[in-house]
C-alpha cells in the first residue's frame, strides 16, 4: 500500500510552529486515518545490534514504556548483527517474556545498513521504525513521528540538531562528508540525518525493490522521494559502550555513499586528463613558436621540467584508473547478486506474524 500522493519532492521540516496536529485523527485525510477507520495500525520498530549487551535491556525498557501506551499494535525487532558478546542471550530472555519482540539472528556482522534491512524486510507493518539500540536516539520522538504519519507524511527524517552530541570528531567529519556529497550527488541528501526514521509500508516496498549490496539508506529513501518531513532532535549521550562504527566501517560507509550516489569521480578524472591534454598542446605552441622564430637553438631541454611532466602525467592516470577500477569493483559486486545478509535464525511469536515465519526474500 503506497500513500505516495504524488507530491514526490516536498521535504519540510516540523518547527516549533507546525500546525495540522491532530493525534485524534480527526479531520483530514492522513495515511494513518484511513487504516485506522478499519482495523489498528500495525507499527514495527526495526533494531540493530551489535555488542550492545549493556545498552539492550534499558533500551528496551525506555521503547516500551513509549510505544505501550500508544493505540497501534507495536512489533519490536530486533536484528543482532553477529555479536559477539552477550546481546544474544539478552535479546532471548527480551523475547521470551514479550511477545511483541522478534530476534533476527544475523550469521555474522554484516554491518549497520545490512542489519537494518534485514530487519526492513521481515516487517509487514503498516509503519516501520528504524532505530539504533544504543540509545542515542531518543523513542521519545515515536508518537512525534507516528503524528506526522498520521497527517500524511510516509517519510520522517530525523535531523541532529544539538551541538553538544556527538563528539567534535564525528560532527566534523559528517559535516565535511555531507559537504561533499551535496557537491557530488545529484539525489539530496540531508546532513545530520541518522538513520532513525519512519517510512511507509508503501516506502519500505519500495526499498525492497532496491537489491543493491552497497547500501546507504540514508540516500536510498531521499532517492526514493515520497512526501517527506524532517523532525530536528538531540542525541542523547550512548546508554553504555562506546560507538560500534570503527573508523574502517565509517570509511567504507562514505564510499558507499560517494560512488553509488555519483559518477562525479569518473568524471573528475575525465576532466583533469583534458586539462593535462590542455596544458600538452601550450607547449606544442611554445615549442613552435621558437621554431618559427629560428631560435630553436635557445630551447633548452630541462630535464626537471621534463621529470615533472612526466610524473604529473602518470599521477593523473593513476588517479582516473583508480576510480574507474573503484566502480568496476562495485559492478563486480553488484552482478554478483550476493544477498546482503545472511538470517541465521529468526525467533519470536508474533502475534501478526504467525500465518509464516517472514524471510528475506534475497
Ligand atoms: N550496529 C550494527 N552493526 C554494526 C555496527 C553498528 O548493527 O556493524 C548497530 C549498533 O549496535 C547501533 C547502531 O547500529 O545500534 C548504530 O551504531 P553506533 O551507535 O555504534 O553508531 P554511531 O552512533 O557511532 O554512529
Ligand atoms: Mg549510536
């Protein structure tokens, strides 16, 4: 079911001023009023994990005591991204006791965008949240999002508005990152935007029909366009641990975005080789020149200069070679049509889920 209206670009952001609140549902025709006319809306709230054993149970707690009160039928899941710790035996006992948790068991770490569209994928809900389990992200901002949906939205989009989180380090980089992917990429993509946000079912289809294995969702659901808002918040401190984002995973996350998001890189190099070309056919011109004159006599050959040529030839080269060798190895990867991840297990009741276990569909 898509609620996309058509209005595929607008993006807005809610401030302290947005009218058309009406969490009763009353006037208006908002996604949500029309499921809710025929039966309850089924929400599922996707998280992944990874070695967050000390982080996972107060998380739980603090979602819950969110989502109970709320008048739609809650699913949580959770989606342990090969753990090593005791996240695992934790997230057994959660879903033991709650029937509203299922445990997607990944067979090892595939990484914070693979888990979390392992855990889009076996949702059937009519509205999905996605949210990291560290607690950074407050559940607070739930019925927020859940209002906006109501009105009609099928994409809110969470913007980190606090200067005090994260660190200065990470807030740089992201900063610099997202200044260079509005310069490269011509899908618009907002900075600061985590990946706590709500989508549609009529979205989350959509994504699935997005097999790619280098996946940055945060550019995906921009992509995708439908109507779609952004609600500013301030991250809270982690509830314990530290960030599970190494600096190789936030690398290899930036390359996800760069070069499956813009071919600007292909053509830089195309653009400093004409510049190089350029630069060749002066000196012809200069060389000539003498010639014409008869005073060929006063070219000397320098062999620096001739040195420096060379090597700023062959860099350039080497430079647009590596990019193109970038992006064959993201086709190499792409026609491979690996699955993103592997579901190990996959456990809990689900009250909505029995008609079948849910499984990618890889
Ligand atoms: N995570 C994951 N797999 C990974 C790395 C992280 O599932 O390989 C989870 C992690 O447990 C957390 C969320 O993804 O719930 C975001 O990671 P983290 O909070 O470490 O990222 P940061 O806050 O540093 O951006
Ligand atoms: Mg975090």
């Amino acid at each position: 079911m898509s609620q996309d209206d058509g209005d595929t670009s607008t993006s807005r952001r809610v401030g302290a001023s947005d009218e058309g609140a009406d969490p009763a549902m009353g006037a208006g025709a908002g996604a949500g009023q029309v499921l809710a006319d025929t039966k309850m809306v089924a929400l599922d709230i996707v998280v992944p994990l990874y070695n967050e054993e000390r982080s996972v149970e107060s998380f739980h707690q603090n979602l819950m005591r969110v989502t109970t009160p709320l008048a739609f039928d809650v699913m949580i899941y959770y989606v342990n991204d090969g753990s090593t710790d005791a996240t695992a035996t934790i997230l057994g006992k959660i879903a033991g006791a709650d029937g509203r948790v299922v445990v997607i068991e990944l067979s090892r770490n595939f990484g914070h965008q693979a888990a979390l569209s392992a855990g889009l994928d076996v949702t059937k809900g009519d509205v999905v949240i996605t949210i990291d389990g560290d607690g950074q992200h407050p559940p607070e901002l739930i019925p927020e999002m859940l209002r906006l949906f109501e009105n009609g939205y099928d994409v809110v989009l969470t913007q980190r508005n606090d200067v005090r989180q994260p660190a200065f380090l990470k807030r740089s980089t992201s900063a610099v990152f997202y200044w260079l992917l509005s310069r490269v990429s011509d899908t618009n993509i907002i900075p600061g935007c985590a990946d706590y946000r709500l989508l549609s079912r009529g979205v989350v289809a959509s994504l699935k029909e997005m097999p790619e294995y280098h996946r940055f969702l945060r550019g995906m659901v921009a992509w995708l366009g439908y109507r779609t808002v952004i609600l500013p918040y301030s991250e809270q401190p982690r509830i314990a641990g530290r960030s599970k984002y190494s600096l190789k995973k936030m690398i290899g996350l930036a390359m996800d975005a760069v070069f499956s998001f813009s071919l600007v890189p292909l053509r830089l190099g195309i653009a400093l080789g004409a510049c190089f070309l350029l630069l060749a056919l002066f000196e012809v011109v200069y060389v000539l020149w003498y010639w014409l004159r008869g005073e060929q006599q006063l070219l000397v050959p320098g062999w620096s200069s001739l040195m420096f040529m060379i090597l700023l030839a062959g860099g350039t080269t080497m430079v647009v070679t590596g990019f193109i060798g970038i992006y064959v190895g993201y086709i190499f990867q792409e026609v491979k049509h690996r699955p993103v991840y592997v579901v190990k297990s996959l456990r809990g009741p689900g009250s909505r889920r029995d008609e079948g276990a849910p499984g990618p569909e890889a």
